[in-house]
C-alpha cells in the first residue's frame, strides 16, 4: 500500500506548519522519494518520513545524534541510513540531481558561507525536486529584545549584517524575509510559498498549555491560520521556504 503522508508531529505546535506543508509536498510527489536530512540530528522529522515509506538518510556532524538516530529506527524496525558529515560533504555523498526532497532545517544559521550552502543543495536536487529550508528570523529576534526590556539589543539586531542582537547572542546568523527568499532564488531555486513558524506560541507560557484545558489545540488551530498572513508570518520566531527546482 502507499504511504506518501508523514504520520509524526503534526499535533506539535512548533512543527505542526512545517509538517502539514511536507505533507502536500509528498502526497503530491508519491510514495517512494529519495529524502536528505542535511543536520537532521537524531531523525525528529527523518524518522516519520521513514515511516510514511521514503528512502531517507540523514547527514549530520555529531556522532551522539546520530547514535541516537540509531537507535529510534531500530526501536520502530525503520530503515535510515545516518551519515557522519556537514553540507560540504554532501557532493560526494550523492549524485547531482538525484533527490526528491532536502530538508534543511535550522542549519543554515552556522555555516560559514550560506550563498555556497544553497547551491549545494540546490544542486542534489532532480528536477521538480523541493527544498524544505527553516531559518531563524531577524525581526523575530527584533521584537522578542525589545518585549524583554532590551531596546538596544533590539536596534542592533536590526541593523547587525547577520541579525545578531550582541556577542551573547546563541544564533550565529538571521534572515529577513527578502533576505532568505532572495538568497534561495540566487541558487536557481522558485520559491513556492513561505510560511511563518511559531508566529506566537513562543510568547505563551508553558503553564497556561499544561493547565488550560483545550489550549493547546486553540494554539495549535492558531498557528496555522497566521502563518501565512502579514504581519505575523514576517515576525514569526522561524521562516519556512518551500522551494523547488525548475
């Protein structure tokens, strides 16, 4: 029987946008795709894609990540190969336009050169084949300094060339929106649709899900309507680029 649809994490608010959109992606690509996860850590989206009947294989640089992706395929009978290695190694690893789908999910913040990181990508992918991108929002990051009381730290992350608010930041690099979709198109790639992730839920406390009965799922109902509406797709906490090669 065919299975194209990922049965994971689509009740988690946090990734619930970026699954129902790889949902679409895959039913309308059919069973069977060859999947890259480049940093896909221990296979929180790898392993569902497994499931739902893909060919995937996750490279990532951390051996303990990619123990751990072990040992959850193993626990479910899955087959996911786990590759020790960074975006540069990819070339070698697979043929040029060879692959149906690469997810790049919160990795582009650390590379040196992310211009060269998206032709890499871009050129592992068959035709029609799809990127799924998340990165890191500047203005985002804008708007979650000055609400914590840090007006300067604000004004230096909108003007900071990679979005950084100061030398304490943990995110080593931001997008606007312009920014990533220009960056994406500029390594041959169409932008099919851009969505916002986690438009609010990272302004909730954690308490008022765990004892208000029914919010969670509100939130969730929530997310979803945002994500792809002005002004709250643009301040979302992560920008999500559906793109594809021509």
């Amino acid at each position: 029987m065919e299975r194209t649809r990922p049965a994971g994490l689509a009740g988690n608010v946090r990734t619930a946008v970026v699954w129902e959109l790889l949902t679409a992606v895959l039913h309308e690509a059919g069973p069977d795709l060859v999947v890259v996860d480049a940093g896909g850590g221990t296979g929180g989206f790898a392993v569902p894609l497994a499931e739902a009947g893909h060919q995937v294989t996750v490279v990532d640089p951390s051996p303990d990540a990619l123990a751990g992706l072990e040992r959850r395929t193993a626990e479910r009978g899955l087959s996911v190969a786990g590759v020790q290695g960074d975006l540069a190694d990819l070339p070698a690893l697979f043929a040029p336009g060879s692959v149906d789908l690469v997810l790049c999910h919160s990795v582009l913040e650390v590379v040196d050169d992310a211009e060269a990181a998206l032709r890499v990508l871009a050129g592992l992918l068959r035709p029609g084949g799809r990127l799924s991108l998340l990165v890191a929002n500047r203005d985002a990051a804008v708007l979650a300094r000055a609400l914590a009381g840090r007006p300067d730290e604000a004004a230096h992350a909108l003007t900071d060339p990679h979005g950084r608010w100061g030398p304490a930041d943990g995110t080593a690099r931001r997008w606007t929106l312009a920014g990533i979709t220009a960056l994406v198109a500029g390594a041959g790639l169409r932008v099919e649709q851009v969505h916002g992730v986690r438009a609010v839920s990272d302004l909730v406390p954690s308490a008022v899900l765990d004892t208000e009965p029914g919010a969670a799922a509100a939130l969730l109902a929530l997310e979803r309507s945002l994500s792809d509406r002005e002004p709250f797709r643009d301040i979302a906490t992560q920008l999500h680029v559906l793109a594809q090669r021509a």
